[in-house]
C-alpha cells in the first residue's frame, strides 16, 4: 500500500483515476521470492516485484550470474568481484544489455566493468511495435504462439492465490506502505537483503 508523496505529474495523473474507496488499504506491491523445484533450476532464486505509483514504469528481466569460486586475476578475492549481469528490458524500451568483468590492459593485474548496450530503436533507427499490435495482428492470422495455454493460466494462479488468501487472513490487515514515486518498501529491501542480495535498479 502506497502513501502520499510527491511525485510527477504522470504519476498523480494516474493514481486520480483509482477509485477513492480502494486506495485506504488496497495492496498495490508485492515483492517474493520464488524457487522452482526441478533439477533444472534448482537453488536458483527468482526475485519478482511490481507495485502501482513506483518510481517509474519499466518491465525488466535482470540475471545476476553468480561469482567465480576463486580470483582468476589478482589477489583480490572473489567475493569482492562484482558479478556479470544480464538485463533483457521489455518495456517502455526493448533493449538488452550486459555487464561483465574484464582485465584492463597494463602492467598491473586488475579488473574493470564492461558495458555493452542494444537498443532495438537505436539499431534499426525505429521503435519497435506495441504487444497489442503484434498480438492484434496474431490474432488476425491464427497465430497462437505469444498467447498463454489454460495450464498456464492455472499454475500462475496456483502461486498468486496462497498469497491472496493470507492477506484475508484475520491479523493480517497490517501491510507495508511505500512512498508514491519510490521503488517500494524497505520490507521489499529486506527480503534480498536476507540473501545477501539487492533489486537491480533500472537505467532511466
């Protein structure tokens, strides 16, 4: 649950539009962390968050790659090198970029960041189509590909309703709040925190 504060003028725009008497103590964030149980993917951690009124609209997938078990250059240990790092951004700009470690030229035995950016607008000198354009389009040819199957849709659900069912749950009525224009609650932080871990922050 979001609380006053100032914000763009986006962002207020939006928030008029609720409805007054959900906004007292409607949930508008939630940040979890989930694990698959399959050989595939196991011990690997999925973080995922969204919420309304954040600091800014933008749908990205980061993959933090985990740190080398020993110092391959120099003698700083591993646990300080900071670790590669993938975003694939789908919205409001599609992009894909990724960070990674490399030895800097020169006597001395160090690393240094590297940035690689794409940007689909940048490259090819145009944005690229709206989801609804493309799957207005799909629908027209029968295409069913980037539509989601009914077993889908019901495993999403098989995860969203626990959730949905502890917060009716009586002594659950407290919910963490965030100021309108943050990137959500110090809970949210707390949660990777306990992981050794922190939200990668979007360019914007």
């Amino acid at each position: 649950m979001y609380a006053s504060a100032r914000a763009s003028r986006k962002v207020r725009v939006a928030a008029q539009r609720l409805p007054r008497r959900s906004r007292p103590h409607s949930p508008t964030y939630v940040a979890m962390k989930v694990l698959v149980e399959n050989w595939r993917w196991a011990d690997v951690p999925f973080y995922v968050r969204t919420g309304k009124r954040l600091h800014e609209r933008v749908t990205e997938i980061a993959i933090h790659f985990r740190r080398a078990p020993l110092a391959l250059f120099g003698q700083q240990p591993a646990e300080y090198s900071r670790r590669n790092l993938l975003v694939i951004s789908i919205q409001p700009h599609e992009a894909i970029s990724i960070r990674f470690e490399a030895r800097v030229p020169g006597p001395k035995t160090r690393l240094g960041s590297v940035h690689m950016d794409f940007s689909y607008a940048d490259h090819f000198g145009q944005p690229s189509t709206t989801g609804y354009e493309t799957l207005l389009y799909d629908c027209m040819i029968g295409d069913a590909t980037l539509f989601h199957r009914a077993d889908i849709v019901e495993a999403s659900w098989q995860i969203v309703d626990p959730i949905l069912e502890a917060w009716r749950r009586p002594g659950r009525d407290h919910l963490a709040q965030y100021r309108a224009g943050s990137w959500g609650p110090a809970e949210a932080d707390a949660l990777l925190n306990r992981d050794g871990r922190a939200w990668h922050q979007p360019r914007v």
